[in-house]
C-alpha cells in the first residue's frame, strides 16, 4: 500500500475514533464536493478522420494500420487501433506524453507533411512552424486522463491576416480537450455565435468573449474543445490585444487543427457530488463568515457575494504555515471601519471573491469580480494598518497545493498549477511573487512540483514592485463547455485551512464576527497532519 494510501487510512481511522467519542456533532452537507461528468469518446469516428488526414501522403499512409486486433480485447486495448499508437510514437517526440491523454489530442499541426519531409531527410526543429500554420513550438502541452492542454504562440505580424501592430510579447493561444465537465451554475454558460466560415469544419463551433477571453467552443468525436485567446473587449490599446484583432488568429489556429494522438482507456464515470471530509475535533479560535458575505457595498454596484458552498479540490492549504488571515485587501480601510467585521488583522476571514474589479467573473453578480482570494501571512496581518506593510519578505513561504504541473511564461507574476487526473481537470493560481525570483528558480511551464513542495515567497508584485500589499491572491478554475471558468475559492481554502490545523472552523454571523477576539499567534500542533489522499487591476 503506497504511502498516500497508508495516510487516508489513518486519517480516516482518526475521524472514526471522534466521531464515536462524540467530539462534535458533524453537518454532513454543510460543505460539498462538486459533481463532475464524464463524457464518452467516440474513437472508431477518430481512426476515420485520421485516416483521412492521413491519405493525403501516399507514402505516409502505408506505413499506418489502422486495422487491428479486436478478437477478446476490450475496445481501450491499444492493439485495437494501431493506427493511434503509431501516430504517439511519432508526435511523443514533439509533444510529450501524448499518449497520456485519454481524448483525441486536436492540435494545429500537420502529422502527414511532417511525416512526409522526414522520409525525405527532414524536418529539423528549426522548421517545426511550417507544420503548425506559422505557430511556434509548443509553449505547453499536458496530457493525462482527463484529457489535455496546450499553448502555442504567434507573433502578430507573423502570415497573412495577422495583426499589425507590435505587442510585448506573442499572442498566446490555449486549446483544451476534456473527458470531464464540471456542473456548476452557470446562467452565461452556452452563448455564443456561429462562425460561418468554419461551420463545414465545426458544425456547431460558437465564438463567445468571457471572463477576459474570447474563446470558440466546439464538440469533436462526442469530446468538448475549447479555444481560447485572452484580449480586451474593447478598442485596441497600446500593448494590449483587442478580441477583434484576436479573431484571425484563433480561426487560423482552428483551421489547422488536425488528429496528432490520444489513447482510448476505460470508460469514465459521472463523479456526484458528496458532503465533503472535514476535520469533526474544533480549532481553538478559527472562525470564518458565510460563503458570499463580502464585505457591505463592495461587489459591482454594491450587489452581493454568491454563496457557494462548495470544496472544489482537496488541497494542502497554498501558505506554508499558519496563521493565515483571508481578507480583502483592496477594501481594507472600510473592513476595519465596519461594525459587523471585526478586526481586519485576524480571524474571521472573509469571502472577497466578488469584490468589484474590472474582470468578467460570470460566477458573480452583474458579471464582474475579484476572480480569487486574498489571503495575508500572519506576520503581515499583525503589523496592522498603521505600520503599513511591513513583513519579513522571506518569512511566508508560498507552496504547491497538489502534484501538479505549472503553467507559466517568462516573466509573468502568475504562477497556474494544473491537475489532470482519472476524477479532476483543474487549476490554481497564484499571483504577487515576483517574477525574476520565479523565473530564476525555473518555475515555467511544464514545470512539475509535488504537493507541499515551496516554490516562492509571499511578495507584493502586480506589474512592478510594490504594486500592491504583501499578499497571496489565490483563485480556482475549473473546465466546462465554455471553458475554464472561475469558481469561488473561498470554502476549498477553509476546508485545506482546517486540515492544516487540525481543526474546524467555526461560521460566525455578523454579531459573532463583531465580538471575536483577533487571533495574533496560531502555531502548527506537534505534529501536522498531511492531507487525505485522492484521485491590470489589482488581483
């Protein structure tokens, strides 16, 4: 039995013993896991479009069998389609781990002419573009069994259509192929428009702007794909896409897409949502308000906070020590001034995931939000307002949340950690470290880091130094029909708070909040219990 597996059981052995000795009545439904459903692939129509992008090179084509053994095999065998498992052998070595993903890897890049150049004595790396319609080698791809992401980029100006105008870096297009489909509620999902001169290739392909994308969804093979530029709905501005100038370059990446590899598995099951675990013995002094309790005539227009109860991920808590104060910071100054708030240095924390910004969050009233989560070290919080924002920078490590593999370019302030398994396709972000920190320590894309393992400090980086407090702004994404959306962080970090502390919160309404006492120290117990095991505005 593996280690993980070792840690679950005693856990769980743990939680039998208090349950029975009466410890705390627990509320079985008051937190909840999501429900995720699982989509079936239909792999004989793949083996046909291959096939037919395959039959354009004569020569390439016969080296293929697409005809295999089926007598007493089960239909995910790789022996029933050959074919498949010649085309990863050849792509693995551009795209790493390919075969991995358990969807039809759809990707901008031509198998049948790269095939056909290096039977004549090419290609070399250099000259990987012309196979992929001008876009460079692969910034990012991921597969796994829950299907699988990629990134290329385009420089503007790069092939005929393209934007003219020169921007600080290449535009970044993201295509995301998935077994699994998260059901939240979501009253924008489904919108869009239809692109007629893609409509003979995708039949029901919608172009749709959301949360700071434009994105054009579509079903393949029985499989949701998502295309995805991020730009401004807006005119253009200097260094700043425009969705419009964003246009030409999402549908020449769509036109390329072609079959590069992908394996059949096991059919996937529809994962229901349960009443999630939490820890029955109380903590001490932790207390949180309500799920969607934002701080008064702070959302866009002064409307509410969305209570979402929900734990979507069972994670290792992102800080690496408590305490930890989750809080607004860009409303500090009216939190300490309200009545009904307590003290904005402690406990209890408080959901910001709603506070208005200028960022599409359709999980929000009015379609804005904050995206994520502002979580302040305990040394910080203690400081207080008056002495501003004086901390140890390298006091407060910052830490996976789970095995995962890191989504990040050169440069960029955030860091995006990406899990991909049997039961979940989802991502967390982490935003203010710095960038030369975490460019030097080879936090970039493909990257992979273990749960638990640091890999930055709290810091204060938005697009410069001290653009902003010293603070983690931690957010979760999770992928539907429309894409990656953002969901509400705020009840997966009290639930991975509770396990790092080993101990239950407790919510406190406006009266209880007012009167509790501010927690200023909050040590790790002797010994720390490791988690279950499981399958341009201020941010």
């Amino acid at each position: 039995m593996g280690t993980k597996a070792v840690r679950s059981v005693t856990c769980s052995l743990a939680s039998f013993v208090l349950l029975v000795a009466g410890t705390v009545t627990a509320t079985a439904d008051e937190f909840r896991t999501p429900s995720v459903s699982a989509v079936r692939v239909e792999w004989p129509a793949v083996l046909d479009q291959l096939r037919s992008e395959i039959n354009i090179q004569p020569a390439v084509a016969s080296d293929f069998t697409f005809t295999g053994q089926r007598r007493l095999l089960p239909p995910f065998d790789p022996r029933t389609m050959p074919a498949l498992v010649q085309l990863n052998a050849v792509t693995s070595q551009i795209f790493n781990g390919i075969g991995r993903s358990r969807v039809p890897v759809l990707l901008p890049f031509d198998a049948a002419a790269f095939l056909e150049a290096r039977r004549n004595g090419g290609p070399d790396s250099l000259s990987l573009s012309r196979y992929q319609a001008d876009f460079r080698p692969v910034d990012l791809f991921d597969a796994g069994p829950a299907g699988y992401d990629a990134v290329f980029s385009l420089q503007p100006g790069d092939g005929d259509g393209m934007p003219q105008r020169t921007f600080a870096r290449p535009v970044e297009v993201q295509i995301t192929g998935s077994i699994l489909l998260y059901d939240i509620r979501d009253p924008q999902g489904g919108k869009g428009e239809p692109v007629k001169s893609l409509m003979a290739q995708f039949p029901d392909l919608r172009r749709f702007i959301r949360e700071g994308y434009v994105r054009y969804a579509f079903t393949r093979f029985g499989v949701p794909y998502v295309v995805s530029i991020q730009c401004l709905d807006s005119t253009p501005r200097p260094r700043r896409l425009a969705c419009r100038e964003a246009y030409p370059i999402a549908e020449r990446f769509l036109k390329a897409l072609r079959v590069a590899g992908g394996q059949p598995s096991r059919s996937r099951i529809d994962v229901p949502s349960v009443a999630a675990e939490r820890p029955l013995q109380r903590a001490a002094d932790f207390t949180y308000r309500p799920p969607g309790d934002i701080i008064a005539n702070t959302g866009f227009r002064k409307q509410g906070g969305r209570a979402d109860f929900t734990t979507y991920s069972q994670i290792r808590f992102p800080l690496e020590k408590p305490p930890a104060f989750a809080h607004s910071q860009s409303f500090r100054k009216r939190r300490a001034t309200d009545e009904a708030a307590g003290s904005h240095a402690g406990y209890p924390w408080q959901d910001n995931f709603c506070e208005a910004r200028s960022f599409n969050v359709g999980q929000c009233g009015g379609g804005f939000g904050h995206q994520g989560q502002d979580i302040r070290p305990g040394e910080c919080a203690a400081a207080g307002e008056e002495s501003g924002d004086k901390c140890d920078p390298k006091q407060q490590g910052v830490v996976a949340v789970r095995d995962s593999v890191v989504i990040r370019a050169p440069k960029q302030q955030a860091v995006t950690l990406q899990v991909n398994s049997r039961t979940e396709h989802i991502r967390f972000r982490y935003m203010h470290m710095n960038p030369a920190n975490l460019d030097a320590d080879g936090i970039l894309n493909g990257r992979n880091v273990a749960e638990g393992e640091r890999f930055g400090v709290v810091s204060n980086y938005l697009d410069r130094p001290n653009g902003t407090s010293r603070h983690l702004h931690f957010d979760v994404q999770v992928f539907t029909r429309d894409g990656w959306i953002w969901v509400n962080p705020y009840v997966t970090l009290i639930s991975a708070y509770e396990r790092l502390i080993r101990g239950r919160g407790r919510e406190v309404g406006p009266q209880a909040a007012a009167a509790a006492t501010p927690a200023v120290a909050h040590a790790l117990p002797e010994r720390v219990a490791a988690p279950n095991a499981r399958e341009d505005n201020e941010n």
